[in-house]
C-alpha cells in the first residue's frame, strides 16, 4: 500500500494541476502578490507585527473564576460568542443549507481573545489548584481546526501531527474523545507533547489508554490503523510563514532546506491521504496548516482526494464551511477566495493566522 500511495503522489505531482501555477508564482515574492492582489500589503506588515494570541481555558484545572479573571482584562470567548448568537439561515435563502456535519462545532473549548484593534497581551497561565495550567496561549486560528472537527461524544479520534501540542489539548478539551492518538514523527517535538499533556491534563485522563502518544511514521497510518478513527486532525509540516519571517534559526527557506521545501505538497498530500485512509467510511478529516501558500492548502486537498479516487477508489466530499466563516468573521479575517477550505489571513486590527482549515467526509 505504501509503494502504492508513494508512486499515485508522484503521479499526481506531473500532472497539470501543478503545472497550471505559471512559474513566475512559484518564487514567494511573486506568487503571494498574484495570489492576495491588493490583500498582499496589508498581509505582509501584520506578518512583521506582533502577532496576537487567544487563551484557550483549561477545562480540567479551571472554575469559572478563570473565565472571570480573562473577562475583567476585557477579553471576550470568541467560540461562545459566535456560537451562541449565530443568527439563522433565512427561510428563503438561495444558498444551498450546510449539512448538519459541518455545522457542528466541537463543544466546550473557551477560548478568550481581545478585541480587534486591541493588542493587549495575557499574563503569562499560572497553576491552579489542582496542580494544572489554568489556560493555554495559543494563536486564536489555530483552534478554528479543532472547532471544525465537530467532534462528538463518543468519537475516536487520530492527531496525526500532534507536537507542539496546542491542538491536542484543544481536542480532549472536548470531553468527547473516547481515545486520542497523537502522533509526530519527531520524538524530541513529541517530548514537548508530553509535557504539554503532563502540564494541563489530569493523570487519569493521560492514562487509561484514553491518550497514546506515538512517533511513527504518519504516511503508514493507511496501513496500521485503517478504517478505524471517527474523526482525524492532518495539521501538517509546512512553510510555517510567520515564524518563517522572523526566525533563522532552522528556517525552511534557507538555502540548504530547498529540498527539503520543494518536496513539502508531496509529504502533505501523503499525510492527508494517510488521515483519510485512517477514517472510517462515514468520518471526517480537517486538513490544515499555516501557510499562506495554495500550493499547500488547496492543491494538497484537491491532489489527495483524486489520489484516493484513482489509486482506492474511495470517494471524499469536501464540506462547505462558508458558514464557519460567517460565524467566525468578528474575530477573524477571511481570505474571500479561497477554492476550497477556509483561509485566515494576517490583519492588523486581527492579527492571527495565517491557518488554512477544510473539513472533508470520507464516503465510501
């Protein structure tokens, strides 16, 4: 299966969707500013700004004396507000409704953030009295993944590149993982999981084999566990542009990491065929990842449902999450054009991002 899968990416890879991308855009300077237009400014300067963060509370450590403590500094729950006074479709919409899947957001995640315009920083998160972090200081965006997901009560879940961490929290957060995989390849990042998870989530929760922590090879998942998880995260290596501008150290756009770059949409569409192969008939798979690049974000989905369809004949549908954006736009800003998947784009009255998200179901 895996010679199989390896040998359909590279097919995939030749084939012209790839080559439709004028080789003019492929060099970042020129493609950001072709893809974003007169977006592209703006984007760039709030790149080089400070970036914004959202605190995601502890549910297994915090009362509501923390969601009070956040409220005074005049932070706001982002997730509770949008989901709470989401206004409904008109009867006579012309759009067509969102299925009920892709209207559900995970439940229980409280995520404060501040205002846009207001770049007011949290307080570093102290332990409670049970001997956990109270929150979690995360980019806002990267929650929007997890809320995406719709998990349910009940549901098995796969994190298939679970390190730094911030996901997998916001997962079991739910309450609705009846077992967590987390998985990275990189033992020294899945060692920073693990004390993410000894930092926020009760032994009891860890043990029990309710969370497995792992560093196998995710391209294999197809192979190890097909067929078997409810619902998989695929937040998968990228570009990571942010922390691309303004770190050197182990910089994928050094020249040394060429390589390394050109060969990332393949290693993506391997990973998301992975997930999907992993998901049951009937589950649901969010790709995501923080680039800005299309190369990255749409082409990868495009390229490993096809894959799927050509090499196992499974079919996968992509959700519509257009009324994700809608419930989310006080918060943050949307790339408008996305082909599929939802973009937030770096702003500077919201500067999170960016995180590319697209929900699919695996049908057959």
């Amino acid at each position: 299966m895996a010679a199989l899968l390896v040998r359909g990416v590279r097919d995939m890879l030749k084939r012209a969707d790839f080559a439709t991308v004028p080789r003019r855009q492929r060099h970042k300077k020129k493609w950001v500013s072709v893809q974003f237009g007169d977006l592209w400014p703006s984007i760039r300067v709030s790149l080089l700004s400070e970036q914004k963060y959202g605190a995601l509370v502890n549910n297994f450590a915090a009362g509501d004396h923390v969601s009070a403590e956040l409220e005074q500094l005049k932070a706001r729950d982002f997730v509770n507000e949008a989901v709470f006074h989401r206004e409904p479709e008109p009867e006579n919409s012309q759009t067509a409704a969102p299925s009920p899947a892709s209207w559900a957001c995970s439940p229980n995640l409280r995520c404060f953030t501040f205002t846009r315009g207001d770049v007011s920083r949290f307080p570093p998160a102290r332990l409670g009295s049970l001997g956990l972090m109270d929150y979690y200081l995360m980019d806002a965006a990267s929650l929007l993944p997890v809320l995406a997901l719709g998990l349910q009560p009940g549901d098995t879940v796969l994190d298939l590149c679970a390190a730094p961490g911030g996901k997998t929290l916001a997962l079991l957060q739910t309450g609705c993982c009846r077992n967590l995989a987390a998985n990275d390849l990189s033992t020294s990042r899945t060692s920073r999981l693990q004390r993410v998870l000894h930092s926020y989530v009760p032994q009891d929760v860890r043990d029990k084999n309710r969370v497995r922590v792992t560093s196998w090879d995710g391209r294999k998942w197809g192979e190890l566990e097909g067929d078997t998880y409810d619902r998989v995260l695929v937040d998968v290596p990228c570009t990571t542009d942010r922390h691309s501008l303004h770190e050197e150290e182990n910089n994928i756009f050094q020249r040394s990491r060429k390589k390394e770059r050109q060969m990332l949409p393949m290693l993506q569409v391997q990973l998301l065929a992975a997930g999907l192969l992993a998901t049951k008939p009937g589950g649901h798979v969010v790709y995501s990842t923080c680039s800005l690049s299309h190369l990255q974000n749409e082409y990868v989905v495009q390229g490993a449902i096809e894959l799927l369809d050509n090499q196992y004949s499974i079919k996968v549908h992509v959700e519509d999450l257009t009324h994700f954006r809608k419930l989310f736009m006080n918060t943050f800003s949307f790339f408008p054009s996305c082909q599929v998947g939802e973009l937030v784009i770096p702003n500077l009255m919201a500067n999170f991002g960016p995180m590319y998200f697209c929900k699919m179901c695996r049908m057959t």
